[in-house]
C-alpha cells in the first residue's frame, strides 16, 4: 500500500502514536523544516506527516546546501508520509473511498503549519481551499459539540512590507481574535499563531516578519502535545 495514500491513513487512525501533522509554505523558512522534525528524533511514540504546498516544494529541490530535497525530508525520522497536492487525486475517487484531507484532519492531534506565508495566510482567513493543505484547514472541526478539537499552530513568515500590510492585520485579527485560542472565546478557539520576529530576512530587508526561531516553534509543539508528560522517548 502507497504509505501517501488516503487509505493508508486511514488504516493509522488508530495506531496509539501521537499524531503531528506538519504543513509549510512557499517561504525560504522552510529551510528550517528538517531541523523542526528532527527535533522530534527523541520521541519513539510519535508520528509526523507533512503537507507541502506547490510553492513550498519549490524550495526542496536540493538547490543549496541549506536547502533538503523531498526525498531528504521523507527519509527523517518518524516521518511516515509527505503529501502534496496531486496525492488527494492519486487514483480516480469512488463513492465510499477514503477522501485524503478529510483523513488528516481526523488523524492529526495538531497541525502546525511552518512556515506559513501570505498567501496560504489570505485563504485561510477567507475560506478558501483551493489545495491540499487549505481542505485540510477548512474541514477542521471546529463544532462546539466535538469534545476533541486539535489546534493549529501557525508561524507567519513573510516580507516586512507584507506583514506590515493592513490586509495582513485584518486577516491575522481573524485567526487570533476570532478563531483563537487566546481570542475572546479561548475555550471555543483552535488557532494560536506564532508572530514572526524581526531580523535581516533574507530579500535582504530588515525588520518584521522572519518566522519565529524554530527551536521555540518546537518547544511549543512539544508543550501543546504533552510530550515530555508521557513515557515516550528513546
């Protein structure tokens, strides 16, 4: 069975491992992916799978010496499966198959998108789910009667002038506010974004908007999933 298939998710649903679902961007950020995952190396109760948007794998392409390839990223440790877009219509769908976005979202304890960039930030925030990762998103369930509702970690990373736009504070007001977990309802909320740092970027522009050092995005994945709570290290 294709390990990228939907009904090889399905079949995980409940194998007893913890379950991180780990998303990224079309931003230079993600060169810090494969650190973030390998982080997780210690942890033998835990499964990652990763969705990778079209612009996203433009950076995985082997092109610098910072820069891993997909098949780098799909070798690391616990990594169970890479998914891009064309793996939601990998064979002709039938009435009562597996549908691959609609899995995630059950099989995930969390999603965490790292980087996340403008545009991916633009649709989330206006329903939008025009790709893999965005179905994912928009299929969350967020009903007040479901006693299990995994959260989604953002961590923005984009040019200063664009997380400086008006457009972005609108839309990241959404996530925090109106969707999240520190917003005004915090027990019906399910986002929690990771506001990005200033720094050199790497246009070469100084200020905000470099995503958050990824050592921290771990430590905070690690702390929503409870990791250290539970007898799962190496």
């Amino acid at each position: 069975m294709d390990r990228n298939s939907a009904a090889a998710l399905t079949a995980a649903l409940n194998d007893g491992q913890i379950h991180l679902l780990l998303a990224a961007t079309g931003s230079v950020a993600i060169v810090k992916l494969p650190s973030i995952i390998s982080a997780f190396s210690e942890y033998r109760n835990i499964s990652i799978r990763v969705i990778l948007t079209q612009n996203a794998a433009r950076f995985l392409m082997g092109q610098a010496a910072e820069t891993p390839t997909l098949e780098a990223l799909a070798a690391l440790p616990n990594v169970d499966a890479v998914y891009q877009d064309e793996h939601e219509w990998a064979e002709p769908w039938q009435r009562g198959s597996s549908i691959l976005h609609i899995e995630l979202r059950r099989w995930a304890d969390l999603l965490a998108i790292v980087p996340l960039d403008a545009n991916t930030l633009a649709k989330i925030a206006g329903g939008f789910c025009d790709n893999l990762l965005t179905s994912v998103v928009r299929a969350w369930d967020v009903s007040p009667n479901n006693p299990r509702r995994p959260r989604i970690i953002v961590a923005p990373s984009m040019n200063t002038a664009m997380w400086l736009h008006p457009i972005t504070a609108k839309q990241v007001r959404v996530l925090e506010e109106e969707w999240g977990v520190n917003g005004q309802n915090p027990d019906q909320g399910w986002f929690e974004v990771l506001r990005p740092q200033s720094k050199l970027l790497a246009c070469g522009d100084l200020g905000d908007g470099a995503m958050r050092e990824w050592q921290e995005i771990v430590a905070i994945i690690k702390d929503r999933l409870s990791l250290d709570d539970q007898a799962g290290k190496v």
